[in-house]
C-alpha cells in the first residue's frame, strides 16, 4: 500500500519484549577503603609434602609438592606486588604445629625469593598437625596490622592425606581472614581426604573475617596450583562466595581434528615447570 510501511518494518511491542536480551540482575560492591594485605603462608612440611607431581622438571629429575609449592609462591607475590607495592608477606611451616620461618612482614622481592628457597622438608617423621597455634598467631599479628589499616589473611597450603588438622579456637573471634590449597593423593584405604577437605573447609569458615577460598587438587599437576594461587590473589574484601565463582573459565571446545583424534585432555598434557 503506498505511502504505508510494510508489515515487517513495523516493530510491537510485544515483538521487542521477545527478542531483547534477559537483564542480569545488577551487582554492587558496598564502597569501602582499600586495605593492603599483610599475608602470613603457612606451608605444610609433613612427608607428603616430599611427593613427586606428575609433570617432571628440567632434564627428567621429579618435581616434588614442596618444589611446585615454592614456584607458586613466587608467581603469588610477584604478581599481588605488582598489583600493589604495599602488600607484605612472612613465612611459617606446619609440622605437628605452627613454627616460624621469616617473622618479619616484607615487600622486598630478593627477600621473599631468599626464604622461599630455603623451606625443606625435615626427615623427622611428623604426627598429627595441630593449627591452634597458628591461629594464636594470626590473631596477635592481625591487631597490629588492623592498627596501620592493613588488612590481615593467612594462606595454609596442606598435603596430607590422612591427617586432620586440628584446632582449639573461639567461633565468635575473627580478626583475619584464611585460605586454604589441599594438594592430596587420590582416596584409597590408607588415606581419607575428603574428611581432610571438610575439615580444612571447617577451620576456615570458623576464623575467616571475610570470604575464605580453598581449593584442592589430587591431580599432582603445577598447572592445577598455579590456578588456584591466581584465584587467591584476589582481595578477601571484593570477594564474591566461593560458590558464585565461576574463574578461570574454560576455554571452548575446538573440533576434534579431521582424524577423529580428539584434543589431549588436560590431565595428559605435560606442562613444563
């Protein structure tokens, strides 16, 4: 009809409600001053931590959770450095309880490389792993870093795969905030790490200020723990749930060559460390 529009130029309303995109539900982080991170590790010296991952190092020689575990520190405070100038890190082990490594807080990288190069694994055997002591700490170090506006976390990274951690600790005091990584053997009848895992989640839902990660790999890849030390980067204070996190994404799937032979998956790919 002349001088009229055609039907499909004419756009309802009801049309538009069909075909617009669905709205997300708007998010908003509360405003608040930002608080660099004193950061205590505490990294498990029990045997286990002497167990060899699955990737080999330079000339074949085995790569031990001890060995991956100081590679993933220095990518962590590197990058949270890098990131920010003032954040400081101090160093402690876990054997049947807490003990010191480097006391002193620091943001000097030589210093922090330095002591990470010298946590070993003492040939002593080691019973049972008692982390009251290291929230005893925690708390006495975290009034003091609350008192220069800083804000105070603790990061246990945990291998053993029969053993608990233990605590005797208040409910109602939290003064930091904690993650955990739980490197573990797969289950079988002489180790139990889910019990192991429900319990690392316990400890830090009963001490954590703030939203508390852990994460846990029985895969024995670097790969695996470099991923999770990337996601703790992020600052206990914009945190979303645990449950909510949806990083890193998978990459998407690419067709399977011409070959029918599907892309390795990413427990068989070897990634040198």
């Amino acid at each position: 009809m002349e001088g009229g529009a055609s039907d499909a130029s004419i756009s309802s309303p009801l049309l538009q409600a069909a075909t617009a995109p669905p709205q997300l539900p708007s998010y908003s982080l509360p405003p608040s001053l930002f608080m660099p991170e004193d950061i205590l590790f505490c990294i498990d010296t029990g045997p286990e931590s002497r167990t060899e991952m699955r990737v080999a190092g330079p000339k074949g020689r085995g790569v031990t959770r001890l060995d991956a575990i100081k590679q993933a520190l220095l990518l962590f405070t590197h990058s949270k450095l890098t990131m920010c100038t003032d954040h400081r890190f101090a160093f402690s082990s876990l054997g049947k309880t807490f003990s010191w490594v480097k006391r002193e807080f620091t943001n000097d990288v030589k210093s922090v490389t330095e002591v990470v190069r010298i946590l070993t694994v003492p040939e002593t055997p080691v019973e049972g792993a008692d982390i009251t002591k290291l929230f005893e700490v925690a708390n006495f170090e975290a009034k003091r870093s609350n008192a220069q506006g800083r804000l105070f976390r603790v990061v246990l990274i945990y291998c053993r795969s029969s053993t608990q951690p233990k605590h005797r600790w208040p409910v109602n005091q939290k003064t930091f905030s904690m993650d955990a990584v739980y490197l573990h053997d797969k289950p079988g009848p002489d180790n139990c790490p889910q019990k192991v895992y429900d319990a690392l989640v316990d400890a830090v839902e009963h001490v954590s200020q703030y939203e508390g990660y852990v994460f846990e790999s029985g895969q024995g890849l670097t790969r695996v723990l470099f991923r999770h030390m990337c996601v703790l980067l992020s600052h206990p204070a914009q945190r979303c749930m645990q449950d909510d996190l949806d990083v890193p994404r998978s990459i998407v799937k690419r067709a399977p060559p011409v070959g029918g032979e599907g892309t390795p998956s990413e427990e068989s790919m070897i990634i040198s460390s």
